[in-house]
C-alpha cells in the first residue's frame, strides 16, 4: 500500500524524477511524456465519471485504476514484462476484459453512417475528450517506445481503450440516436 506523508520531495528541483526501480530521468524525457499523457488521460476519465452512473461508473473506474497500473508499468525500465509482486505490468486480461466489454457495448449500437462530431449529451462529450486524450498518450507512448523499452501489452491497453471510449461515448449518446453527425462541407 502507498503512504504520503509529505506530498513534496524537493528531489525534482533539478528537472528530473525517480522511477520505479529508483533511477532518475529528466522530466520531459519521452518516457515522462508518456506517463504525463497517462495521468491526463486519467483525469478526462475521472471528469467523464462525473457523467455517467451504474455499469458504466464501475467500468471507468475500473479502467482509472488500470491507468494507473500502466503508468507504474511506464515508470518501470527493463525488458521483463511480467508482473511480480512487486512489479505491476498491464496484462493481455485486461486488453481482452476491454475488448469484451467494447464489443458488447458495440452490439447495441447502430452502424455508423458519417463520422460523429464529439458532442451529444454531457457524458458523451466528456468521453469524446477522454478518447482524444487517450489517442495523444497512445502516440507519445509509440514514440517513447521507439527510444525504451516499454510493455507492448500497455501500448495494446492504450488503443483499445480509445476505441472503448469512442463505443462508450456512442452508448451515452442514446446508443447513437443521438449522435451529432459530421456533415461534410455544411458551412461553405
């Protein structure tokens, strides 16, 4: 369990932070863009939960605590991608736990049939932005990933949830009724 006594370390006065194994990076190394995306991300979620109740509330919570797996999984160097006791490392269950829970959802969902403004109803604006905060922390993680090591299970974990988000945003919208479609070239 995490215990802060003391929320300020002054040990990042000289632009760098710890990771997990205690080593120390600068703080706008790619690997700290994309563990600062992750945290964003997590707080776009945190305000899209403001907006919905029931099975949704217990997915995205769910889904906050496994962002902030993945991001002790980014603050984790090496090449060992397996979870221990001490080292926490987002799994192919949760890729697949997304994929099931995105596909049902999708299910009762009618087909699209133009790309869809980010909008509708509060909740689905709320998930809209999370989806595209999710879409910026997937392409800062591929390039971090291009300099180190990083867990091709958490980068899997990032693209499925933007898609997760996207059907999600859909179902809040009156499982797409309720969409505001794009009407291409309707302002010239």
């Amino acid at each position: 369990m995490v215990k802060l006594n003391k929320i300020y370390t002054r040990t990042g006065d000289d632009g760098t932070t710890g990771l997990v194994d205690g080593s120390r990076l600068l703080k706008d190394s790619p690997r700290m863009a994309a563990i600062g995306d992750v945290d964003e991300l997590n707080g776009a979620i945190g305000l899209a939960a403001l907006h919905v109740e029931g099975d949704a509330l217990i997915r995205l919570r769910r889904i906050q605590n496994d962002l902030f797996d993945l991001g002790a999984d980014l603050a984790t160097p090496g090449t060992d991608f397996a979870p221990s006791e001490m080292v926490l490392r987002i799994m192919p269950a949760q890729v697949k736990r997304l994929e099931d829970e995105l596909d049902a959802m999708n299910a009762a969902l009618k087909p699209l049939t133009s790309f869809i403004l980010p909008g509708g109803s509060p909740a689905s604006a709320a998930l809209h932005l999370a989806r595209s905060v999710c879409r910026r922390a997937e392409r800062v993680a591929v390039a971090a990933a291009r300099e180190v090591a990083l867990n091709p299970q958490a980068l899997k974990y990032l693209n499925r949830l933007s898609d997760y988000l996207f059907v999600m945003a859909r179902a809040n919208n009156g499982n797409g009724d309720d969409d505001v479609l794009w009407v291409p070239g309707a302002s010239r």
